[in-house]
C-alpha cells in the first residue's frame, strides 16, 4: 500500500490557524459587547411607576392601623421613602430604621454598587444604583450621595416621600472637620494644636474652594443637597435653592430634635412606634468632642453662613409642623418613644451604655472609624436576650457596613479602604 506521507503542517500554518481562531473569538467578544453596549447606552425609558407600595391583598406583615391621622380616616404605612443620607447628622441612625422597616416589609432598597455610597461627592445619577432597569419598582433610596432631584426621581416611584435631616451648622462642622479633617489636604498644614480654632482664625487663609475634599469644610449641608457651597450667602441663588429643597422635600427633621422628628416622621408615613425605635449609632466618644466656645460658634456659624439660612428656615417650618400635630401630643407622644427606647435599651445593651471600640467583644459590632483614630463608640449586647428580642437587639445594634453586608450590598469597594485604615490606625 502505497502510504500518502502526510505533510507535515508547517509552523507558518500553524500560527496562521491560531490567530484566525483567535480573531474569530476577539470578533465574537467584540460583536458581544456592542451588542450589551447598546442597550446600556439606550435603555428605553420606562416612566416610573406611581407606587412601590405592595397592592391591596397582597401578603404583608402589617395590620393597618388608626395610625395617627385624624378623621378617622385608615392609615396606610407609606412605603416608598427617599432619605436624603446628609453627613453628619445622626443619619446612621436614621438609616438602621430604615433597614429594620424595609426588612420587616420585603421592601426593595435601590442600593450602590461596590461601596457604600453613591460615588459621593459626583451628583447622584440613576445609572449608579444596582441591577437598576428602567421601569423597575425601587421602594427606599437612602446612602450618601450628592442629591440631584431629576435622576433621583427616575429611580422611585411618584408616591415617594422625601425625608432628610439637618443639623445646627456650628456642631456640624465641628464634627466634618474632626471626622474629616485627615483626608482634606488643606487642613494639613494648619499650625498649633487646635487646627479648627486656627482655621476658623481666617478661613480664607486656609480654603481653597477647588482643595480636594474642601467642601466638607464649608456649607457641607448646602452642598450635599446639590448645590454651590462656595456661593456669596447674599447670591439671589442661596434663596432659590433653599425654596426648591423645601418644595422637594415633605420632611426636613433636626437632628437636636431626633425624637421629635420621628414623631412628625411615624405621622406622615404612618408607621407605628415600633418601627421609630432606635439606638444612638456612631456616637464618639466624649473626650474627643470639642465643645465650641461662644467666639467659636459665631465664627463657624458665619464661615457657614448658607447652611445657617438653610437650618434656620428649616427650624422655623419644623416648629410649625410640630404645632400643626399638636404640642401637648408631642410631648405625650416623645415621653412615650423615650420610655420604650429606655425599655430597649435594659433588654439588649449590656451596661447600657456604649463602649470604646477596644472594649466590643464581638468584631460584628465594631462601627466604622475615622480614619488616624478610634473614637466612634458601639455596643456589646445583653447575654441572655429573651428569645422574642433576640433579632430585633441584634438589628437596632448593628453598625451600618455590616447591615449593609447583611441585605446583600456589594462593598468591596468600602471593605478594602477599611482594611487599608485598620493598618494606617
Ligand atoms: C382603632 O380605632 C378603634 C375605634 O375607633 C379602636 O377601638 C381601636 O382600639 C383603634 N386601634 C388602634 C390600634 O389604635
Ligand atoms: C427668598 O427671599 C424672599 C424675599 O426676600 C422671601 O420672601 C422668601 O421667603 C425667601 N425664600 C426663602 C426660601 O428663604
Ligand atoms: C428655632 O425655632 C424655635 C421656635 O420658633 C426658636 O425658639 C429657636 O430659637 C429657633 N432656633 C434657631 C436656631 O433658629
């Protein structure tokens, strides 16, 4: 038999096949990925939809109440909520009622992707919530983010109640700049001990509006809702915006009033006292609080004189609301909050009292710190919780990276900047 000597196929052609393969395959990935490209860059643009609320019958384990309304009329819990997260604020400690109530509903959060908040300090846009698709139903939007009302509206539905807090904006800059002060550049070069009185001395000595991170040194509320911190406070502008948040927004709470915010909070969302429980999250520890003398307040309260118009315009419809309820209801009703909060309190938290980071037993319950420093406090729970508390102790004492953790948002963003602050701590 006459064998037929196969050639042997040269290493030319042999090279010629692989990268004819290997171009077929870049061609498919490419094809692949205009094709995704493509309908990331055009999504049709479903309207959103009038609520997130779950329809009438359908299960939820919620027996509507009276709430609070009067008329008699049947209060249904609102369901779909924008908090407006500002830095801060006690917002921490907003934000666990939040969780607790989204659990306890099955309620949809719009979540980030990869950290814990919405690329603050870039304007919020719809595309940074996670798995978003146009047209989906998104009930309760609440981390960090810089607002910005049109995109925020594309992701909630129309019913949306807008909440957010503020605080007095001499203690809040106080608090940014001691929080903060580590990663503003600008604050590094400050003389002496006491680099706040120093800045506060001559701001302008000090500020650069265009130093990285310097806006959370001046008008930090103004400019997490979205507008221009560095404004002359007597720009026609100031004014606008203060009306445009005020049109926006159906409750602006004070964090000095927490207690009476939640009050006003459970009224128009019409949720029951249960549901406003909290623990105060992120507290710091005395020794490292500065208590603003007289000169000092007046100062930083004219350094930050946008947000001063924005608190006190606020503390002023705050004060309304409080006697449109009622004011001997309100304090019926604060007495009440307090009493079972004090009631919570016994039952979960050991000593009853937070602790310093290095005295919590359980490494779940270390809160997030600033970074250079471990002043932010937490708790231990009670041991021998009455099983029907078990859950709900845990859950009013979990810090906020780890409730995060917990109802499935990717931070892998934020988990490795605090590995990298354990090891600069
Ligand atoms: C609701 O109102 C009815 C009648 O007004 C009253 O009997 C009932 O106790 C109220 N329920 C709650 C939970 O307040
Ligand atoms: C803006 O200024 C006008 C005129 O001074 C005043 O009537 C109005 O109340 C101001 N609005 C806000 C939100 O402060
Ligand atoms: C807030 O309003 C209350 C009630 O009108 C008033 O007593 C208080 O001085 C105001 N606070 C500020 C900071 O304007």
């Amino acid at each position: 038999m006459l064998q037929v000597r196969q050639k042997p196929i040269s290493w030319k052609q042999r090279w010629v096949k692989h990268v004819t393969v290997a171009c077929f395959f870049m061609f498919m990935i490419v094809l692949y990925c205009l094709s995704t490209l493509q309908i990331y860059v055009s999504p049709p643009e479903l309207p959103v939809p009038l609520s997130c609320a779950a329809p009438p019958g359908q299960h939820s384990t919620h027996s509507p109440t009276n709430g609070s309304q009067q008329n008699n009329k049947i209060c249904v819990p609102k369901m779909d909520v924008m908090f407006m997260k500002t830095h801060k604020t006690a917002s921490s400690t907003f934000l666990n009622i939040l969780f607790r109530f989204g659990e306890k509903h099955n309620l949809k959060f719009a979540f980030p992707n990869g950290r814990n908040d919405f690329f603050y300090p870039s304007y919020f846009q719809h595309t940074y919530v996670q798995d978003f698709k146009s047209g989906m139903c998104f009930n309760i939007l609440c981390n960090h983010m810089r607002f910005n009302a049109a995109e925020v509206a594309k992701v909630l539905p129309r019913d949306t109640l807008y909440i957010t807090i503020l605080r007095d904006p001499a203690e809040l800059f106080e608090s940014s700049f001691h929080y903060f002060g580590h990663l503003i550049p600008l604050t590094w070069s400050i003389p002496g001990k006491d680099k706040m009185a120093e800045f506060l001395r001559d701001p302008n000595l000090y500020f650069s509006p265009n130093g990285f991170s310097s806006f959370y040194l001046k008008n930090l509320l103004f400019f997490d809702f979205g507008q221009d911190n560095t404004l002359d406070p007597s720009d026609p502008q100031v004014n606008k915006s203060i009306g445009l948040i005020a049109e926006r927004f159906h409750l602006v709470m004070l964090m000095e009033h927490f207690e009476e915010s939640l009050i006003l909070l459970k009224d128009i969302l019409c949720w029951e006292m249960v549901d406003i429980l909290f623990f105060k999250l992120n507290s710091r520890q005395q020794s490292t609080m500065s208590k603003l003398t007289p000169q000092l307040r007046a100062k930083a309260l004219q350094w930050n004189s946008i947000d001063w118009k924005l608190y006190k315009h606020f503390n002023v419809t705050f004060w309304e609301k409080v006697e449109t309820y009622g004011r001997e209801r309100m304090t019926k009703d604060v007495a009440e909050l307090r009493r079972r909060n004090a009631e919570m309190e016994k039952i979960c938290i050991k000593g009853g009292h937070p602790v310093m980071a290095k005295d919590i037993h359980e490494e779940e319950m270390q809160p997030w710190q600033p970074i250079g420093e471990r002043s932010i406090m937490g708790y231990n729970l009670n041991k021998n919780i009455d099983k029907a508390y078990q859950v709900l102790c845990r859950k009013m004492l979990l810090p906020e990276i780890q409730y995060l953790t917990d109802l499935g948002v990717n931070l892998w963003v934020t988990k490795l900047w605090e590995h990298v602050r354990n090891i600069i701590n």
